[in-house]
C-alpha cells in the first residue's frame, strides 16, 4: 500500500472534531428549550359539524369533513378536465382540425357537466 491509500482510509475512519462537537450540543440545545415556547402550539379544530357528545359522533363529524374535501377535490379535478379540454380543442382550431362551433360547444357541454357534476355532489354530501 502507498501512503496516500493509507490516508484515505485514516479520513473515511475519523470524523471532524466540528461534527462530533454538533452532535454533542444538538441535544442539549433540544433540552435547554423552554417549555413554555412549546406552548404556543395551535390547537386542533372541532369539525365542521361540532365536537359531538362522544367519541364514535366527533369520528363521524370528521368522515363528514373528509368526505366534504373529497367532493371538492372531484369537482376540481372535473374543472381541471373541462379546462384542458377546451384548451386542446382551441388549440385543434388553429391547426384545422377543429372548428369554432366545435370549440362552443365543448365549452358549453363542459360547462353543464360541471354544474350538473357540483348540484350532485352537494346533494350527496346532504344524504350524509
């Protein structure tokens, strides 16, 4: 073996007096916090619907919320393929493989199926 394979091995070996000094003072810096800058933390929220009276209803009033959030992501999600949609389409125009009235109508189409798409799931969350 050479010399300078010998002092790779000796660096990979050791570590730097800066890291092991850090990794003395991380968890007393942790400890010496006070506890009241802890205390500052937000609570957690009551679901839309309320506490409830038990455990088993708060449960339900947070499914409650969870479904509500997934409905807003659906509609979002069908906004999001109606606007792509419309914006392919429009862009078909100018290569001329679609025409203006093609493009008024899938706007108009997506359109309705969006406010049919929001009507029934604002229905849906009301059987809940």
């Amino acid at each position: 073996m050479n010399a300078s394979t010998t002092h790779r091995a000796d660096v990979r070996t050791t570590a730097r007096p800066s890291v092991r000094i850090a990794a003395v003072l991380a968890p007393l810096g942790i400890a010496a916090t006070p506890a009241a800058s802890w205390a500052a933390l937000p609570t957690m929220e009551d679901p839309s619907r309320g506490a409830g009276t038990g455990i088993m209803q708060t449960i339900q009033n947070y499914g409650y919320d969870i479904v509500l959030l997934v409905a807003l992501l659906v509609v979002a999600s069908m906004f999001v393929g109606v606007s792509y949609h419309a914006y392919t389409r429009y862009s078909e125009i100018h290569t001329g493989r679609a025409t203006w009235g093609q493009f008024g109508l899938s706007v108009a189409v997506g359109a309705l199926l969006l406010v049919v798409g929001i009507w029934l799931l604002t229905k849906a969350t009301g059987v809940l």
